[in-house]
C-alpha cells in the first residue's frame, strides 16, 4: 500500500468518509478528470487496506453526489460537472450529517424505503399514508366550484389565511382547546412544524425526550438540525410520565415530543389518567411539550380523551395536526398551536422559508371544514380502516398467529409487530424487497432496538395486496427463522 | 454605573447584544420573573452608559423574543413562558444572523416592509405582485371541476407530479430550453428554490456575485444561511460580464445569481449579445449560474431572447421559473431545472422539507399550462400591465419631472427610480408611511446604496391609488429636498 492510499485509522473521520474525501480530491484536482473509469471496488478494498463494504458506502456517497456514475458495461466512471463539484463541497448538515454511528445504518434504511416507494408497483404493508382511495380527490375538485367568489391567489398572511384560521379555531374547540386565530399559524405539513420547531426553538445539539420507538427517529430534518431524539420506555399507556423528570435531568432535554393518540409506530392511545399525569410532570419541570396530533381524528372505536393541550393552562403545549393522514397528504397543510410570541417566530422563519402555504389548499381545507364535507369524509373513512384493520388481523392471525405479536389500535394506521424468533429484520427487509413487498423495520423508529418489530399499516395496500403480503411476510419469517414447518 | 451593568466594549460581540443577553439572564435567572416592570430606556441608557439607540436595539431583540412585552400605561414587562425562552435561547442563525454591520438596519427595515403590507389599507407603491384583481381567482376555481377526475391527493413524487413536469418541459421548449421531465424539480415557490440551493449547494460563508442592486440583498434565507451577496455593477444592458473573471477571483465566489429579464429591483432586460458574453465568461471561469426568471413571461413590448439555460451547453446554468409573479403567488409554486444528480440533491432536501408541494396547486397549473388557458391570461395580463406602466410613467412625469430618472422597462413590474436631490430615503420612507404609502428604498437591494433610489411597482397599486401615491410622494420628496415649490 502506497502513501497515496494510506487512511489515518486514529482519526474521528470514519474510514469510509476519508476515502470519499480522497477521491473527491482526485476529481476535484483534475487527476480524474470526467470519464474516467475508477478502480474497481475489489481494488479500492485493496488499495485502501479495508473492507469492501467501507469503499461501498464511500462510492454511494460519491454517487448520491453525482461525481460518479456507474455504467453497464463500462463500469464506475467519473461524472462530474461544475455544479456536481460544488454540490459535493457542501457542509455536512444535510448530506453527512450523521458522519458515524447507530443512526447511519437507519437513514439508510430510510432512503431504501423512499426509493422503494416511488416504484408504484411495490407492495406497501407499512406506509404512513391513506390510500389514494380513500382520499376524496373528485369530490374535493368538484366541491370547489361553488366556493369560486372567495378564492384569493395572492400571498396569505404570515399565519396563514385568516378565514382557515378561524375555522380551526371552532374545530379545535370542539376537541376542548381554545385556540385564538392569532395562536394558530398554518403549515404546509405536519413535517414543516417539525422543521420549524427545529430551527426556531431548539438549539444545534438539543436532546428532545421522545417515545422509544418513535416517528421522531425517522425524520431526517430532526436530525440534520443536529437535534437528538432521546427515547422515554412506554407500557400500554404510553410513555412512563414519571420517567420525565430524571431523563429530562440526565439528557438536559430542551422539550418532550409526543403522539399521544394512535401513536406512531405503536398506534398505542394514551388514556386520559397518563395524560394528566404527564403534563402534570411536565408543568413541575418545566418541560415544553410538542404535541402532534396528527391522527386525531382517526379514532376507529370511540373519541379519544381530550389533547394534552385542552388541558394546559399555561401555555406550555405546543400542539401540530394535519391534513394528510385524514383528507390527503397532498394538500400539504397542517397547522401549530402556541402561545402567540411563539407563533410569531415561527410564522417569521416560515415567511422566509416559502412565503406560505398554497392558497388553493387552504381554501379548500377551509371549505371542507366549514361545509361539514370534512366530518362526512372522515365517518366514511374510519368505516373503511376499520374493515381494514379488521382484514389485517384476520390474517396476522392466521399466517402470523405464533409467529409474532401485536395488539389492535383504537386509530390512526399502525399495527407494531414483535416478531418472536431472533431474525435480522434487516434481512427480513431485503428478501421482502426482492419479492416487491415494502416493509418498514421497526429500527426506522427506534436506532437501538434489539428485537425483531416491524410497523404494519393497514391503510395503504388493498386487501388482495395485504392478503399476498402478509402470507408471504409470514413464509419469510419461516425461512429466516431456519423454520420449514411455515403455517399453512 | 456598577459593574453589574458593565459592558465588554472590546467584544466583537455588538453592545446591544450585550445587553439583550444580559437581560435574558435575568429573566431566565428568575432575577426578573414574570409581570416585572424593566426600567425605562432611558434608565437603562444611563445603567448601561450607551446611546438611546442601542438600548432601542436591545429591546426589540427581546420583544421579537417574545421575552418582553409593551402595555399602554404600564411600561414594559417582563411576559417569557417555557417556550419564549427555548425562544430566545436559539442559535444566532435566524435570529441574529447579522450580528452587526451593514445588513442590519437593512433587515429591519424589510421587516417594516412586511409588517406594513398586513394592514390591507397600505397604499403599496413597489410591492413585487400582482394586484389580487389581476389573477384569475374564480376561473381557476371553475375550470378546475372539469379535470377532477385526473386529481391525486397523495404524495407526489420526490421531483413533483409528473404530468406536470412533462407539461412545464413542453413549456420550457418553446424557451427555447430542452428539459427533461427527471430535470426538473417542482418547488414551492422561488423562494423556496433558492432556500434549497443556499442548503444544498452552497457552504456556510459562501460568496454570489450578482446585480448590484439584486433581489438577493432583500433574501432573508440567503442570508441566514449564511451566504454573501457581492454586488457587480450594471449597464444598461445588464450586469457587466468582462467584471465576472476578476470578480469572482477576489471573492472566491461559488456562483453567479442573475435576473437577465425585467430584473429586479432595475427593470433591465438583459440582450442577447450580453447573455452570450455573459454565459461565455462564465464557462471560461467555471462559474455556475443561477437564473432566475420569474418575470420572463411578463415581457410587454416584444418577447425577450432565449433565457441563458438555452443557450447552456454544459450544464453550466440553473433555472428558476415560477407562476407567482403571472399566475398567483397563492399558487406557491416554481421550478427549477438542472442536471440530473443537482435535481436529486435538492429533492432529497425538498422532501425532508416538507414532502412536496401542494397536489391542488400543481393540479392546477398542470391544468392550466396544458389547455392554453395560462396564455390567454398571459396576454389579458400584458394588457393591464401596459396600461399600468403607461399610467404611472404618465404620473412620475407630471409631478416629479424634474426631480427624478427612471427608464420604462420592457417587461416584469418594476421602475428603478432614481431621485436628484440627496435626501435621505428612510426619511423619506417613514413619512410616506405615516401618510399610509409604503415604499421600496433602493437600499434594501443594495445595502451599500449611497444615492436616493425607490423601486417602484406599477402591478399592485390601482390607478387611484398610483395617482395619490406618486402626488404624495412628490410632495414628500420636496420637502425633505427643503425646496417648497412644489411642481403642480
């Protein structure tokens, strides 16, 4: 091994970075000038001293920056244009941002699953979105037509249209918050709150307390925000409130996150007596809490108790809801309950971010809401989860009955999977793939976890596609386990 | 003064800085707790032994930090919760960006500017949109009925609907640019075209070179992201290209960003012979360019030449269109083409953003860019804005003949006014704002401004309201000029 190719194995920078690094250098130099055939992966193993997977993630790296290229038949070649050289020499927020560590292995993960997802072939068992049928497209554009007169297609205020902002206003109160219009500013997403809240509130390196597993672990922004999510145990419950106060202390948490209904990936509902108790914990340490409420409204059996922000007097709730997860995720709107100084900061960030959110959606979330189309919509869309969930344990039970574990939600999408015997779900994940059926492991949700969990949805795949998907996950399962006696 | 209230005056960190902190930590320290009065500004001058001025600074860094609050009768208070100081306790990135210099009362006074665009009573004299009545608000409403059926409400693709990228790359060829589909990413809005280049090409401390004056001066999020604008001077025809080379050598600058049609704030339209030595000194110096043409559309005598990206042979140029400034900006939408792997960069950025832009505006534009409805009302637009640009060259002659240079632009909305008398045009701004006229000072698009300019819009105003407004303005001129004979 020549000096040319000598990685520093003392330093922090992992191997594989190094070794993109000196590659960039060769491009960036002019020694590998575009169309260049590089070494082959076996090659670089060798030239380096290291694994062949090391040079795999630096070569990914290298692709996902565009520099290189790999070709059939002529193997990997140098890409690059001016553009593609500054796009590599970025800062490392958003391309790098987690340079080593349990959260790599996860985000790619995260990345495999959004590529899979743009295949619209793939088989979905546990997609966070409703299917496109249930989602009232036709209705929403015909509707639309009686309410022409009040369409505005300039820019809306900073918070949002007022006319929207005062329709939730009375839907909130309905759920017991008292929202002014002027505590409510209007988002294009539930994942733009969070960004928000990122950027606006919390500092480089905050810890966040968050249910272990969570949602929060999955969103990049989180992280490339340099936030950290730090896991609080749950029970049936939810997550233990009396744990607040001395992970809060050992973390120096800036805030606690939490879905308390229909829970996102457990679809655990938290009752009324641990809510009280966990805001009670929160006012005492003085903890702020983010609510996300985005599956609200999703209740399948009975309304769920009030949210944690119809019961906070002091302003300490921040509270995020949705469209997407009810009316259609294409909308791209939600909205942020908060005391009104908070409101104002973040309605400042998002001025500057995107002047807005699309006129057309707000007006016709607003008309929905206003005209009761909302309420009609959602009765007919929990009857159809309902059937669904249904479907689903129908055949977890007959595929999957020994095989695994789980309860039923009351709402929301989620079904949590405890696979019983000792399986890589990595594995699992990659068969699943091969077969076209998407799965997501439960270690998107939680980096840590040691035990085999996956999250099912049974909003997204059709019932002749859950049907096929579950037996086949359950054949899987078998194989993994080293197991041929397969149920059925 | 005791040494409690003593500042470091050999910090880099500005005075008024020292005294917002100084006070956060007594708010945070439970010093000042809640409801207290805080001293006058003119005790805290005295305390602190400083200018009026800075204290004034302080204090609205702590007011927009929600941490203090003003009442009629009762003084200031003292008005944090939890969350306001999580608030005030953020990272200077957003926040405090620009610590001190220039920038800053430039900011503040954009902050002014959008603050008084909510009072819908502001008579708007440079604001860059179209009048509300000047958008098809209630066609778009009806025509959108006979397409329902082609709708989704789910999630788009990571680049945006594909229909619609299909029907903007039909569109771009009559441009003259040849894009793909994959070439093209959708996004919310120019603004948000720029927010992703910044944070996904661009590192921290980057320079831009582009027009002096630019836009770019007036980007909250360029400068957030800590990107500097570098000012290179204009012709008439444009931006002085021979400058680009020795330019970009001195401030090691990362790319150009150019309006070359109905630039903003000048009106210039940049000819064709320039756009050529223009893209010609760039491939030599390998400076990527950003174009941004959100007004190309809006040409009003004869149709301007190819944009830059068509005459792009390289991959040199990005492209940043939009339907704000023609179609509405509630439509929050744009998009920018570029090489593939720079597309997939700032799409992965996109969808950790906020998954998207919304289905409904997309929809619609698809809709309206396919069944040549956007043209039509491109040429009743065109119409308005000729009438317009008439009407107040008209009114800028009659009453401020002689004490101001303007040139009628070709396109776009915007007249670069140029006023002969050396007065100062925050003065000037802040009367024509007590009369219920908001201005442009030039300033906000070139800090380093040292003649009286004013962008004037002739797309919001209505005719009445011009008439007023340039009367008024005349008559302010002249009496911050301290001559009283007034023309007319």
């Amino acid at each position: 091994m020549t000096e040319e190719w000598l990685l520093d194995r003392s330093s922090d920078t992992p191997l594989y970075q190094q070794i993109h690094d000196r590659i960039v250098g060769k491009i960036r130099s002019g020694a590998w000038p575009v169309g260049t055939k590089i070494p082959t992966q076996r090659e670089l193993a060798e030239r380096f001293g290291v694994n062949r997977s090391t040079i795999v993630y630096a070569l990914d790296e290298l692709s996902a920056d565009g520099l290189i290229q790999s070709k059939v038949g002529q193997g990997t070649v140098v890409a690059n244009n001016t553009w593609n050289v500054i796009a590599s020499a970025r800062t490392p927020d958003w391309g790098r941002y987690v340079a080593a560590g349990a959260h790599r292995p996860n985000q790619q993960l995260i990345q495999l699953i959004n590529k899979a997802e743009e295949n619209p072939a793939i088989l979905r068992l546990g997609t966070g979105e409703p299917a496109p049928e249930l989602l009232p497209a036709r209705a929403m554009m015909l509707s639309l037509q009686n309410s022409a007169a009040s369409l505005s297609l300039s820019y809306s205020e900073p918070r949002g249209s007022l006319r929207l902002r005062e329709t939730l206003s009375r839907y909130l109160l309905a759920k017991g918050i008292n929202a002014a219009p002027s505590s409510i500013l209007i988002v294009s997403g539930g994942l733009q709150a969070l960004q928000l809240i990122a950027l606006g509130l919390l500092h480089d390196g905050s810890a966040i307390l968050t249910e272990s597993p969570s949602y929060l672990n999955s969103v990049h922004v989180v992280q490339s925000a340099g936030i950290r999510p730090c896991g609080v145990p749950m029970d049936k419950d939810g997550l233990l409130a009396r744990r607040l106060g001395s992970m809060k202390r050992k973390t120096d948490a800036a805030m606690l996150y939490t879905i308390p209904a229909f829970h996102n990936p457990t679809g655990c509902l938290m009752p009324a007596a641990r809510r009280e108790e966990l805001l009670h914990v929160c006012m005492h340490e003085r903890l702020p809490v983010v609510e996300d409420d985005v599956y609200g409204d999703l209740w399948l059996d009975e309304e769920p108790p009030p949210p944690l922000k119809a019961m906070d007097r002091e302003g300490l709730v921040l509270y995020i809801g949705s469209m997407s997860k009810s009316l259609g995720p294409g909308l791209r709107l939600g909205w942020i309950v908060a005391p009104v100084p908070v409101i104002d900061r973040l309605a400042d960030i998002k001025m500057q971010t995107d002047y807005g959110t699309s006129a057309l959606s707000q007006h016709a979330v607003a008309e929905w809401l206003e005209t009761g189309r909302y309420d009609e919509h959602l009765s007919g869309l929990r009857a159809e989860l309902r059937r669904r969930r249904g479907y689903m344990d129908t055949l977890l039970n007959r595929y999957m009955g020994s095989r695994a574990e789980w309860s039923l939600p009351q709402g929301g999408f989620y079904i949590w999977l405890r696979i019983r015997s000792p399986i890589q779900v990595r594995r699992l994940f990659d068969l699943a793939l091969k077969e076209g059926i998407l799965l997501h492991p439960g270690s998107v949700y939680d980096p840590g976890l040691d035990e085999p969990y996956l999250r099912l949805s049974y909003a997204y795949a059709s019932f002749d596609q859950m049907e096929l998907g579950i037996r086949r996950l359950a054949a899987l399962i078998s194989q993994l386990s080293g197991d041929n006696t397969q149920e059925l």
